[in-house]
C-alpha cells in the first residue's frame, strides 16, 4: 500500500477505528495505540480492496483483535488494570456520562458487539466474520450484553423502562 | 438509550489528527520492527535504562551482598503476598528459589544523590525479577522517607521527562501516573541502602515467532512516542537492555505434536510445551479454525474443563499437582496473531504462573486431554 492510499484511508476511517478501539479498551491512550497499529497493518497489507467498506471491515477485525490481545496482554503482565477514564473534553450529558461508566462495567468482547451492532449498524452476520465467530454466539453476546446493560442502567436509575 | 449512545460516541475524536496519524505510522513502522524481531530480550523500565547510559560509576557499596538471598527475599515477597490467604508451601522461597539460576549484574547509575546498583536479575520466558539497590550518599538525609518511597525513586531519575509526561498526561485529563507498568517494591532498609525489586514482563520466544506481551513495555511506549513528544524517542535501543541471562537454562521444554481431543470432537495438536519454575507455557493448534473461536479468552467454559478436568504435572516423588496450583489470573489464552493481527490460525497458546516457583527438574510430566507428556 502506497503513502497516498494510507493517507486516504486514515481520512475515511481514523474515526471509525478510533471510536471502536475506544469501545473495546475504554481508555483513550490504548485505543489511540490501537489505532495506530491497525492503520501500521493496514500499511504493510499487500492486498487489494474491492471497495472502502471492505477495507473498513478488514481495520475493524484487525482493530477487534488488537484491542483483545491488549487487553489479553494486560492481565498477563498483572499490570494495572485499565484506568477507564471518561474521556477528557468530551461534552456528554448526564446520560451519556452514565451510560459511558456503565457500558464499560460490561466485558469486553460485549461492548465490541454493541459499538458494531448499534452504532457502526453492522449486521450479526458481518460482526461474527469480522471477529471469527458464529452467528449464533453474536446474536447471543448481543442478547446478553442488552440484558446485563438494561439491568444495569435500571438499577442505578439512569433510565426508566419506557426510555430503555 | 441507542440514541444517547450513539451521540455519546459521535462527540468522541482522536486526540491525533489524520496527519498526525499518517506520520506516526510511516515513521513508527520501522521502530515497530526493529522491536519485533528482537529475541530474548528482557526490557527493563524505560528510566532505569534511559539512567544506565549515564554515568557509570565503580560498586562500592553493599559489599555483604548475596544474590541468593535477596532473590529468596523477593520470591517471599511476591509469592507471600500473592498467597497470604493460604498456606505457604514448605520451604519454598529456597527449594523454589536454588532452582532460579539468577545472574548477578554489576551496573551502578549515578543520579547525584543516590546511585542505583542493578544487583541481580533472574527470568523464565516469561517473566523477569530484577533486584537493585538504592546506595545513598553517607550524608544525605535519607532517614526522613519510608523505604517503599526511595524505591520509586526510579521512576524520577530524569525530572524533566517526569515534568513533561506528567504535564501531558494532565492534558489528557488523567492523573499522572506514566510508570505503573512496572512494580518497584522495598525489601528493605540497610543503613543507607534501600534494597528493591522489580517484577518485568519479558517477551516470549515461541518457536519461529515473537509475541510480543509487554503491553506496558517498549512496543508500546514505541507506538506512543510521536504524539507524546520530540523530546524522547521511546523506540531507541537504549531503551532497552538485553541482559546476557538465558532463559531456557531454567526451563523444559518438547514439542510434541501430540494429538488431543476435546469433547471427541474437534481435535488439536499440542505443539509446544515448557515449564520453567515461574509458569508453563502450553500451544495448541486446532484442526477445525472455529475451535480457537470456542476458546476466546473469555469464552472460557470449555477452556475451564480442559484445565479442570484434564490437566496434571507429576513430579519424581509421586505427587500430582492440579490447576490449584497454579494462580486464577494466569490462565489466559492468547490467539496467535498472523503479521496483520488477523487470528487466522486457529492456535491459542496458554501460560499459566504456579503459585510458588518449582523446581523443573523435579517435574516428570504434564497432562493434558488425555494425552500425558514426558520430560527427560
């Protein structure tokens, strides 16, 4: 991949990798680093894409992977576990701060599914090739990780029943 | 709720700009790999190493030292703590540490007030323990500070470095807190010698590849240094030292290429298999790519009955050990990533840590999926 074609990927999907880092590590330095050594992969890759979407999902599994093997390595090392820190300057609300401490409380690989899910609005069949899973266990984490969100967020009472 | 979140990541923006990003990949690209393609290499805090290329001035101090008791102090101190809720195994600290085969190291660091004496380092493939002094000079007022404090002395030989770091770290809205990737703990106090450790992540040498598991260690810092700042270039070698320590003096290890089964389904191979007396470290390549799936770190359940049911060590007395031996947090299973970081192979590799340091002479076999392994 030539300089020229790594500067107009990053254009088009800096964000987007950015944020879904963001979504697994919860910590804005790692997901920066996640970051970038997708888009160092993305620059050794000697491969075609057919069209920008394909390539989006080649960064996003190759994101997915290196933020779980950064969260693997982590525990490994026995380090301090990851200050999961709001994000500095970042204009939330009332909700959405709580919503952002809540949605960390929840695994990893949950939180992956719902950022890809919900806001990239990928379907459960392209999250399960972009992570290398079944459908059927997708569909399952999605499941889960609504429930255990919704149980949360009642609980603190960040959200009633009508707005969940 | 989707709508909060997803407004709540909509506000969410790299702190680099594209720019900032396209020059931190093209230049970082080569740091990466030169770092990768390093072998054994024990990486060290990044200041203790930044403070070896200063001053190095002759030892004279602690002159009663033995390497193997302050090693046996530091295997009390980490494998007690880590244990403190159940009874320590007898005589461990000496029977686990005679087995160590540390290396005593001579460096000594002048940083004015203080010097730094690297005493003694001893590692597996795993995982490094490095004992140093902090020798004081005779009439600085050292008295006034509790030990543990001289100890994280370290991690402020270079007050600039600190200053700046902590001033970008405040910019970013955390609390300066750059070096909490490495432990530095306090043995103890010898007149005006603050006797320390430091437990360090090494890479790990698996077969022809490198994974590289020191998230809090060079590769990282590598990858951070072009938005951090010009003032220091984290990818430097001098960032590093590569001890002349070997690690496999310690350790067994076979590669077998045994066949396993798990549920009489999907079957794999175990390829590598070392035990050295701070962990194990087992490989598994699995025939059918969806298994390694089954077997995320976090999907654990079939990974629990593997280690729950299957696994034992024997050693030449007749004992049998189980996962209790081992510590909880050590089971974690690592997929091995292609060049891109793609899981493509289905191989997962796990390194369990004992919970006290064994002798690997004494181990005769592991087994594993109903396949037992022998050691010479």
């Amino acid at each position: 991949m030539t300089a020229a074609d790594l500067e107009h990927y990053i254009g088009l999907f800096h964000k987007a990798v950015y944020r879904l880092a963001l979504s697994i590590v919860h910590n804005e330095a790692e997901a920066e680093d996640v970051c970038q050594n997708a888009f160092c992969k993305l620059f050794d890759y000697n491969g075609e894409f057919e069209a920008p979407e394909n390539c989006k999902a080649w960064l996003f599994k190759v994101t997915v992977n290196l933020s779980k093997n950064l969260l693997k390595s982590m525990r490994f090392t026995r380090s301090d576990e990851l200050d999961e820190n709001i994000p500095a300057n970042n204009g939330f609300t009332e909700n959405e701060t709580a919503l952002w401490e809540t949605v960390a409380k929840l695994p990893p690989k949950y939180r992956a599914a719902i950022h890809l899910y919900y806001y990239e609005g990928y379907s459960v069949k392209e999250i399960a090739d972009m992570t290398g899973e079944k459908v059927s266990a997708i569909t399952t984490r999605l499941a889960r990780a609504r429930e255990r969100l919704k149980k949360m967020l009642l609980r603190e009472g960040i959200y009633d029943e009508k707005r969940l | 709720m989707k709508n909060d979140y997803n407004s709540m990541y909509d506000k969410l923006c790299p702190q680099k700009s594209d720019d900032e990003l396209l020059q931190a990949v093209l230049t970082g690209k080569a740091d990466n790999m030169n770092i990768k393609h390093k072998k054994k290499t024990i990486i060290i805090p990044a200041l203790i190493a930044a403070a070896l290329c200063a001053t190095t001035v002759g030892v004279s101090a602690a002159n009663d030292w033995k390497l193997t008791g302050a090693m046996s102090n530091v295997m009390q101190n980490i494998f007690g703590k880590k244990n403190e809720l159940q009874p320590a195994d007898k005589d461990f600290t000496e029977y686990g540490f005679e087995n160590l085969r540390g290396k005593e190291l001579s460096d000594v660091i002048d940083c004015g007030e203080y010097k730094i004496a690297l005493k003694g380092v001893t590692a597996d493939k795993y995982t490094a323990f490095i004992v140093y002094d902090i020798v004081f000079d005779k009439d600085f007022d050292h008295k006034l500070k509790d030990g543990e404090e001289w100890c994280a002395l370290l991690n402020q030989t270079d007050s600039n470095r600190t200053e700046w770091l902590s001033e970008f770290y405040r910019k970013q809205g955390n609390q300066p807190n750059p070096f909490s990737y490495s432990q530095n703990e306090f043995l103890g106090m010898d007149g005006n010698i603050a006797h320390c450790y430091t437990e360090v992540a090494n890479s790990i040498p698996l077969q022809d590849k490198t994974l590289e598991l020191v998230s809090h260690g060079l590769y990282r810092r590598s990858a951070k240094a072009p938005y951090i700042g010009k003032e220091i270039d984290c990818s430097n070698d001098e960032f590093s030292i590569t001890f002349d320590f070997d690690t496999s003096a310690s350790s067994k290890t076979i590669e077998p290429n045994s066949k396993i089964s798990v549920d009489g389904a999907s079957e794999g191979k175990i390829t590598y298999l070392s035990v050295s007396p701070f962990g194990l470290m087992i490989n598994i390549v699995w025939d059918d790519s969806e298994k390694m799936g089954k077997i995320d770190y976090e999907d654990s359940e079939e990974l629990d009955k593997i280690i729950n049911e299957t696994f034992r060590v024997k050693f030449k007395d007749g004992t049998e050990k189980d996962i209790s031996a081992f510590d909880d947090d050590g089971w974690n299973t690592l997929v091995s990533y292609d060049d891109f970081g793609m899981a493509e192979k289905a191989e997962n590799s796990m390194f369990p840590h004992w919970k006290y340091p064994v002798n690997v002479d004494d181990i005769v076999s592991v087994t594993l999926c109903g396949q037992t392994f022998e050691f010479d």
